[in-house]
C-alpha cells in the first residue's frame, strides 16, 4: 500500500506544456516535491519492513495499529499536492507537517503495539531499542509546524533534515537482525 | 486489492482551492467520508487477513466467493465519491448502504464456503464462530438504507455504528488463533 | 497486476451527475460493462492462481510469456472505456474482442510455456488438460469479431457467453489439485 | 510497485474520440509508446525478479538501492507520457533516456550492493556474472541521449534496440539458477 502511495504521487506530475527547457522549469518544483514524498514513504516502507520482518505475531490491535498507521501515510500524496499547488504557502506546509507527525505518532504506536506482544526481552525489542529517532522526529515536527507560519521555508528544511536523518541506515537494528 | 480501493478514495479527494483555512473547509466533509470508507474497508481487510490466515485449503468456490466480495468493495470508492459529492442527499446514501450490505452478503458467503471446505470442527470453524456479528450488520444496513429516504443522517448514523462496531477488536478469534 | 487492472476500471466510473434515479439510469451500462471487465480479469485471476499455484519452478520464457499475457489485459481498463463511451459501437466493440482474443491466445501460451518446463507426465500436466477450453474460447472471439460489424450486441452475447462459461467452476482441475 | 507503473501508464492511455478507424489512428503511436514502457518495465521486473529470488539476506543499503531504483522507474509513466504528448520531441526523448540511463545505474548500484552482502563466491555473483549487459546498455544511453537532439528516432531507436537486447533471455543466469 505504501508502494501505491508512492505511484500516486507520480500519478499527480503534470506533463509539462511544451517540449523545451523553459516548459521543463515550472516542473522542477514539483519533481522536488515528489521526490521529498518518496523519502518519506520510502523511509517508512523499509523501516516497516525491516520491523514486520522480525516479527512472527501479530494480534488485532496490531492490524488496526498498522491501519492506522497506512491512514496517515495514504494522504501524503494529497497534501504533498496541495503542497505544490499552492507553491509552499503557509497552511499547506503546516498540514503537511501535521500528517507526518501523526504518521510518526501512528509508527510509534505501532512499534508499542508490537513489543507489547512480544515482550521487552525479545529479539525485536532490542532491535528496535527506545525508539528515540522516531521520538526525535516527533518533537521536530512540533517545532516546524508553528514555525510554517513564519516561514514555510523553515518549515521544509526542517522536514528535509528529518528525512535525511533517516536516510542514514540504522546500524544498530541491521547488527542485530543479522 | 483492498489497498488499492482504500488508496483509490484518497486519489478522489480533492485538493483545496486555495491555501487558507477558508479553503480547507469544503474538504472537511470529504475526509470525514474518506475516512470512513477507510475504516470500511479497513475493516474488511483485517477480518479477511484473519480468515485466510486461518485458511489452509481453497477451491474454485472460495476464489470465486473471494472475486465477488471484491466486486462490491471496488465499488466502494464510487459510491463514497457519489455520497460526498451529493453532499448525503437521500439516493446515494441509500445506494452505498446497499453496496455496504452486499458487501456483508458476500463476506457472508466467502465465510461458509471456507468452512464448506474445512468442516465444522476445525480451528477455523470455532475462531469464526456463527458469524453473529456479520448477520447483525447486515440486518442494521436492511434497516439503514430504507431510512435513508426520512433522514440521510439517520442512514449515516447507522453506518457508523456498524463501523464501530467492528472496530472493537474481536477477542474471541484472536484468542483462538493464539 | 490484475487486480490493479480492476481497480482500474471502478476509477474510471463517473459518479453521477445528480443524486435521483434519472441521474442514475444513464450509468448502469456502464455499471453493467464494468461487471463484465470485472468477470473477465477475475476468470483470469482465478485460473492464472490455480495454475501457478501447481506450478514449482520458473524460467525466463516463463515470465516473459507471463509479462505477455498481463500486457493484453492490462489494456482491457482501456478498451472497457472506450466500449462504454462509445455506446457499444461497432469498432470498439470488435477491438474489445480483439484484445480479449489476445489475452486468451498469451494465455494457451503461458500454459504451453509451464507445460514444456514441467514435462507432460506433471501433476500440473494433468490439472491443465489439453486446455480444450482455452482453445474454445479463442475460437468464440475469433467468431464474435467480424459479427461486432453486422450487430455489436451479437458481438457482446457471444463474450458474455465465453464469460459464463468459464465461471463454471472447473471440478476436473479442483479435484486434481485437491 | 513495477505493476503499479505499469498499469498507470495505461491509465494515461486517452479512449480515441469517436468509434471508427480514423479515430483510431491518433492513438496508434501512444499504443506503441505505452508497448514499450511496458517491455522496459516489464525487463526490470522480470530481472528483479531473478535477482531477489536468488538472493537471502538484506540489508539497509540493499533496502535503499531498491528504493533508488524503484525511484527511476517511477519516473517512466511521467515520461513515457511527456514523449507521447510532445510527438517524440528532442527534449522530452532526451529525458526518457535520461531516466532509463538513472534507472540503469541504480540497478547496477542494487547488483553492487547484493553481491557486496552475498561474497564474490556465491551462488548469486556466478548468476549475476560481471553486468556487462547493464554496463552497455548504460552505455549506449550515454550515447543516445545527445542524439536525441540531432534526431529524437536514433535515440528512439537505440532505446528500442536495448529493449530487445533485453528480451533475449540471459540463459547463464538461467542455468545458474535451475
């Protein structure tokens, strides 16, 4: 599902209006934006991955914590097009902020719901540790949300860096899978 | 197949005219139908996870029991459309309480031809138990859809009930799949 | 990919332009077109389950004749559309045909391609059969073409007709499976 | 994911705006646009396919360059459709050729980083051999994209000519892997 997410997004890129360098530059943007959306699915596809993967229960509150977790990660391609549209205005930036953050809280949650099931002294528990990127990127998108308002540009760098912090693979987890 | 209905619906929802709060309003009601379709088809998906989980052997009927519980959960990103662009006028309300009801119908359907082929005495039969409550939310859109055409809400009202309903996680199976 | 394919089509239904039972007369042919897509795409589904289901090894004419098949109907969304604007119109109607004739040629091919892997004396071998009703089906749409010219409803009976034909389920394969 | 692209593509494809053989024509060349995205997608599935089936172990970096990849191919529904749009503009057929050339290397990265997990003596690296078919397909995109800009059909044609190379099954890998 993550996978169609991410297709939808591209789904949403205009064709540009003409076949030269100047109708190639109004699209730029917007490939940027994508491009910003498909790190974060990205990032949550391969993170939900690595996690599933060393998990071998599951329960029904894990089913609706992983629903609830797609929820979120399913309107990422809509506002990353009222993103774009509105060319980084204020109120799209702050509630694109705010469907990451509650995608990270939904990905917290779901981390709890499947510890609890496993139990802290599991293989899984100690791969997945305190979980403090993700309450890390929690808190950043508190901070940026407010500050879209001030400028939106602060807003994206913020989130650019917190996709970036989770570009660099998760050595710990990996060791401990292996 | 049921993610990509789920993501087809938020392909649908419209992006805001405009970047003000003014300008999110008019999307408010579509989300709220969204999510309510998410949580429909959501539904259907843990439960259908579930089943087939359970399920160790298939034959042409349970394909085919499967295909036309598919039929009407495709069609639910139609009917939500139709709803929300109808703003819950009376008919389309009416129509996407029959396509919820034969949804049901043919979960229904799917549920005996598995336990058709599995017999009354296996972990599946006791972990699906005398599907009481699919008989009941079928029986509570029977009575939905007429009611409808006095009151969309009233209809509306009904269908949220029986989200919920399913919502609460069915501690039965689980323990018996446990 | 063929339920994408499916998806595909329920994304292409217009939602009426009204919410009374004139605005929604003129979408149940189209309802009506998308229900027969939807027979089509899940008789090759099904079937296409059961055999690779049978199936234990792979090689690259395998795939590629998979690809094959998957390519025809993945232009059946596209010509579902243009039969239903078109209001059953003789050309589209026989191009309907014509992709539907090529899917079942790619797929006798499939089916030669994981016979010549498997060796005559498999139990695959022996659940496909001499694909008797492959073959008929070809020759049904080889027939219904040219009639698209003289009637299309002619046409779109005989389609129908291989259609039923094939949701009988077929006990011969079941049962060796079984 | 590569099933996802593949099926936008044909949702991309415009139903032809009438129902005779004149009508038809305009559509001609988008059919065979879409063939060809098709073959190229159809390509890096079928090998993708041969190379994670071969393949038990990953890690982050293999995660990641799946993604790169799957980040590429992404792109070619976006181009394929801008090459249609533009008539086989110089530009846009430069582009398409940027993106095939990108998607190349990120399936040369995915190789690097598998077999740098697998060692050189593994059963997958003997499989794999050195890439000299991906190596000169980069290669003769190298060589394409600036014709593109002299005529758009040489590159066209190079593109076509990498495609069919492609098709050719890879037999060594084959007898590698049965």
């Amino acid at each position: 599902m993550i996978a169609i997410a991410i297709t939808i997004m591209v789904l949403e890129l205009r064709v540009p209006h003409g076949a030269d360098w100047a109708a190639l530059r109004p699209v730029v943007p917007v490939l940027l934006t994508y491009a910003l959306g498909f790190v974060f699915l990205g990032t949550y596809w391969n993170n939900h991955h690595h996690m599933l993967h060393a998990t071998d229960r599951i329960n029904g509150k894990i089913l609706w914590a992983n629903l609830h977790l797609l929820f979120w990660l399913s309107l990422v391609p809509f506002v990353t097009r009222w993103v774009g549209e509105s060319h980084f205005a204020p109120l799209p930036t702050a509630v694109y902020g705010g469907v990451l953050l509650l995608a990270a809280v939904a990905y917290l949650m779901l981390t709890i719901a499947i510890l609890a099931l496993h139990g802290p002294s599991s293989r899984l528990a100690k791969a997945v540790g305190r979980e403090t990127k993700g309450k890390l990127s929690a808190a950043l998108y508190v901070v940026a949300i407010p500050l879209a308002f001030v400028s939106p540009w602060i807003a994206i760098g913020i989130y650019v860096f917190v996709a970036l912090f989770w570009l660099i693979p998760d050595r710990r987890i990996e060791s401990t899978i292996r």
